[in-house]
C-alpha cells in the first residue's frame, strides 16, 4: 500500500465518523425524517380557554344582530368568560344586549383624543376611525367598559416593519402575527376578539394547537386555530380552522370575501383598499408621511393584559410584543 | 554474464485484472463513499428545518390525492389533514372525539350569476355515541374531484339526528316542493348545495338571510326544473328559484 492509499484509507475514516455522527445527531435531537417518523403524528400542545366556560358564557347572546355589531358580541362574550372565571354573575344573558351596547356607544366611551365622524350605529363615539362599525379602538373599549374588574384590554397590532428590516413573505407575516396572538394565552387563557376579512369582521380565537413552545420559536409552527362566530352561530358554534386556510385562503365561502388572515386589515379581495375599515383620523394614531400605516398591512386582535395606571386606558394600542405605541 | 531470472509473467485473465484494479483502488473507491455520505447528511440538515418552525408553503398544503370515492377512501385522505392529529384531550375548546365518523356527503357549490364556479365539498359528519351529527369535517374538492383538502372541522350548534348534515330531511324538502311547487318539482332528486352569499351585505346589515346554505356543512336541498336552475328548500321553509338567491354581486 502506497503512501497516497493510506492517506485516503484514513480520510475515508474520518469522513464516515463524521457522516455517521450527523445523522445519529439528527434523530437524536428530534429534526428530520427519522425523528418525524418516530413521533408521528407530531405532538402539539393547544393553547387557549376551557371550552366549557365558554360554551356558557356565549348563552343566548348570539347570534350577532343584523347590522355591524360583530365587535359587540364578541366582547360581550369575552367579559361574560370573564364573569365566570371570577365567579360574577353574568354581564350578559341576552342577544337584544347587543344593540344596547350599541345605543349606549352614541353617548359614552370617547377617547381621549375625540371620535371620529360620521357616527356608525354600532360604533358611536367610541371610534376612532369613520368606521362601517367598531373599530380595534372601540372593541378595546367595550370590553374594558363592560368587564367586572377594572382590568385592561388593547388593542394589539402586528406589523412586520416590528420585527424585520425587510418585508418578509405575506405568509410568515401571518404565521408570526398568529403567533403573537397565541402568546396572549401564556399569560391569560381568556377568549380574544380578533379582526378579520381584511377589517370586515370580528370573531373569538378561542384556542389552537402548536407543535413548538411558542414562547420560543417565532413563528410557531400552528396546526390549527379554533373560532367562534356570531354570524353563522345559529349553525354552526365552532371552527377549527386549518392553518393553511387561515393564513393562505380564508375559507371557501363568501366568494373570497371570508378570508381571515389570509389578507391585511384594510384590504380587500381584490387587494383594493377597504373604504369600510379605515385608519383613524382622530388622535395619535392618525397615519403621517413618515408612519403612513395604523392598522393597515398589519393584523389586530384585542386582549386582557397586565397594564396599570394610565397604560392601561383602552385608547392605547401595542405592538404584538407588548410596546406601547405613541406613533402610528 | 550473468542473467537474471525473470519468470514468466503469469497470465491473467480480463476479469482477474479488473478485480485487481478494484482492490488497488478500494481506498480511493472508499474514500468517494465518505465524500458522498457526508455531503448527504449535511445536504439534508440543509434542508430540514427545526419541526415547528417549517411553515408549509403558501397555497400547496393540504391537498391529499383520493384514491376513490369511496366513503372509506374519502375518509383516509381526510384524515391526513393535522387537525385529525391534534391533542383532543383535556378541557380546551375543540371536538373531543373524532373516532365515529359519519358517510361523506356531497355538497356542490351554487356560484351566483357573475361567478366563477365555487368548490365542491365532501362533508363528513362527525357522530356522537347516539349517531347524532355533533360536527363535521369539511374538506374542499378540487375541480376534478381528485383530491381533498380539509378547510376546517366544525361544531353544529345543535346535533343533527341520524348523523344528516343538512338541518332538514330530504323527505321534508320535497314536501315543502310539493306544497309549494308541485308533485313534478318534488319528485326530482334534489341535491345538497351551498351558495355564494353576499357576506358584506350580511357583515353590513343590508342582508337579512335566515335560510342557511351559506357554509358547506349547513347545505340546503336543491331541486332541479326542466331546463332552469331549479328551486331549493331554505332551512326556514321557504321555497324559491335558486336564482332568487341573495348572491354575491
């Protein structure tokens, strides 16, 4: 044997240890085919409120009304969940409820920097934007307003500009903001009003399934996500929604119109802006040359937080991280 | 003088020489090997992603081939859908069995007049200990009914009796036909559809609509009329042409 045999006698050694040690280091640390195969299907961990509770505090309240009062119902389900996990009486007991909270909006829960005009029906004052209805702002409010402890809620914003230099594909936008809207249930397991069909409608996310810890991994890889819709409530109670609807399709009825996160607040089917949902045009939020988007090209929600003292005013939005926002 | 010895070189067959060229070059042979193995694990750590942080590409998940229409077959494809691998147990909100499942059922979709044509559904109904229809998985057909895609599995509001899907019997929309249209519409096989509602009008309040038949899984009774686009069956009793629809514009 040569000199140039054994040299590659003893590089093929070396070079098989360290082939054999990757792939017995990828089906140990549990990426890759083989561990996919041993842990089918994958485990996942669901997030969110217990379905009991819920089932009770959604009782006679739905379905919505015949008009824009999507937001109402479901905050009026919201602090009725709340209700019972403090072992209030409920806030709630009737669906005629919805266009009392509607009636008292004309009058009560401006912010602090006025509302917006015209007046919508549902939305009243409380708005922020001309809203065909309630806007994040308002929803944030109702649910503050109507809540049996003085807690907080806000309206919560994803935008990628929050996280990136440069825009990221439309679908990893969704897959953080669902994210992101997942993380609220670490800290409270409530039920969360979240905005959807490009502004168009309000719903309850009342839970979902992970594969990751999604404390850690962002974005989560999401298996499914479940809602609760006043609108088709008379039918059907609850969806479980597929990621890949909820983030890519919306699903197949409604012509393209109920399309959930599969486009931004403030756009249409067809991409055009959504004259019914506009940016506000009152107050600090108001977009400018330098911030030219609020809640557009983003995805918004409203949950329970922590905040106290005057962060805690339902005026205020926050980033999907939790920053109080002083700018659009 | 001498002379050396030289033997005679031993004859050696074709396959003999190729055998000793092997064993010349094993190393080399070996060393390759090595080489491709090691460029194999590190390509497919390239290209494997930490499980959970591997997003499907937008607009291809979900499509499972059928391999019939057959009811077990329609079921087995579904049932790749991640929503039949989820944990279900514990207090969260969700279906918490989805071992009983019911026939698939057909549902086609109605486009209005300025459409383009809406999916077909199959919706498998999801049955409780009783037989009743608690749920159903509503998986989306492609054009050519060669493949399903589950959108969502839902919960009824209320559970179906005898595991139907639709809020009304078939045996109750043709009787409403009958009533209303007469014996010849009635005595068509109506057919489960939904249909392309107008949702901004019903997001706006301009539409009141109490007649189901706007999801796949809450479909109404459809029956055809000698060359029109026949009469359906609301889930409120009403019986109108299909073309009295409040479609999408």
């Amino acid at each position: 044997m040569n000199r140039s045999q054994q040299w590659a006698w003893h590089l093929s050694l070396a070079l098989l240890v360290v082939a054999a040690s990757i792939f017995i280091l990828r089906g140990k640390i549990g990426f890759g085919p083989f561990a996919a195969q041993a842990a089918a299907p994958v485990t996942t961990y669901y997030y969110g409120t217990n379905g009991s509770l819920l089932v009770a505090a959604e009782q006679n309240l739905w379905p919505e009304e015949y008009g824009p009062y999507c937001a109402i119902a479901t905050a009026m389900v919201v602090d009725n969940y709340l209700d019972l996990l403090t072992h209030h009486p409920l806030s709630f007991t009737r669906q005629a409820q919805q266009l009392s909270i509607g009636t008292a909006n004309q009058t009560q829960g401006a912010s602090q920097w006025g509302n917006a005009t015209p007046l919508d029906v549902a939305g009243g004052i409380i708005n922020i934007a001309p809203d065909k209805g309630i806007d994040p702002r308002g929803a944030a409010y109702i649910q503050h307003r109507y809540a049996p402890n003085p807690y907080s809620f806000h309206n919560y914003i994803y935008r990628w500009e929050f996280h990136h230099t440069t825009e990221p594909s439309y679908h990893q936008q969704a897959m953080e903001a669902t994210t992101a809207l997942f993380r609220g249930w670490l800290a409270h397991s409530d039920p969360m009003s979240v905005i959807v069909n490009g502004g168009e409608h309000s719903i309850i996310v009342s839970g979902g399934w992970s594969s990751d810890d999604i404390s850690k991994v962002f974005p989560a890889n999401i298996q499914g996500i479940v809602v609760r819709d006043p609108q088709f409530a008379t039918a059907i109670s609850r969806f479980e929604v597929s990621q890949d609807q909820w983030t890519n399709h919306g699903a197949n009825f409604g012509v393209g119109y109920y399309t959930l996160w599969s486009r931004y607040y403030g756009a249409q089917v067809n991409q055009s802006v959504n004259r019914d949902d506009p940016e506000p045009t009152v107050g600090i939020y108001v977009p400018t040359t330098a911030n030219p988007h609020h809640w557009y090209h983003g995805f918004s929600w409203v949950r329970r937080d922590d905040t106290t003292g005057t962060a805690a005013s339902p005026d205020w939005a926050y980033t999907d991280d939790g920053t109080q926002m002083t700018t659009p | 003088m001498s002379h050396r010895h030289q033997a005679p070189r031993p004859r050696i067959s074709p396959l003999g020489r190729f055998a000793r060229g092997i064993v010349h070059n094993a190393s080399f042979i070996v060393l390759a090997f090595a080489i491709a193995a090691v460029a194999l694990a590190v390509g497919s750590l390239a290209g494997t992603a930490p499980s959970g942080s591997a997003a499907p590409a937008p607009g291809t998940a979900g499509w499972v081939a059928l391999r019939g229409q057959s009811p077990y077959e329609i079921i087995a494809a579904a049932q790749h859908s991640p929503l039949f691998h989820v944990k279900r147990t514990g207090t969260g909100d969700y279906l918490h069995d989805l071992s009983r499942l019911g026939t698939p059922t057909l549902v086609r979709g109605v486009s209005g007049p300025h459409l383009a044509a809406m999916s077909d559904y199959y919706i498998i109904p999801v049955l409780d200990h009783a037989g009743n229809a608690v749920g159903a998985v509503v998986a989306a057909l492609n054009p050519s009914h060669t493949a399903v895609q589950v959108q969502s599995i839902d919960t009824y509001t209320t559970p179906h009796p005898l595991g139907s899907i639709a809020r009304m019997t078939q045996t109750q929309a043709a009787t409403l036909a009958t009533k209303h249209k007469g014996v010849a519409i009635a005595e068509n096989v109506p057919r489960l559809v939904y249909f392309a509602v107008d949702q901004h009008a019903l997001d706006a309040g301009t539409l009141t609509w109490t007649g189901g038949g706007i999801l796949p899984d809450d479909p109404i009774w459809q029956f055809s009329s000698g060359g029109g686009s026949g009469y359906v069956v609301g889930a409120d009793d009403k019986v109108m042409p299909t073309t009295a629809l409040p479609f999408a514009p």
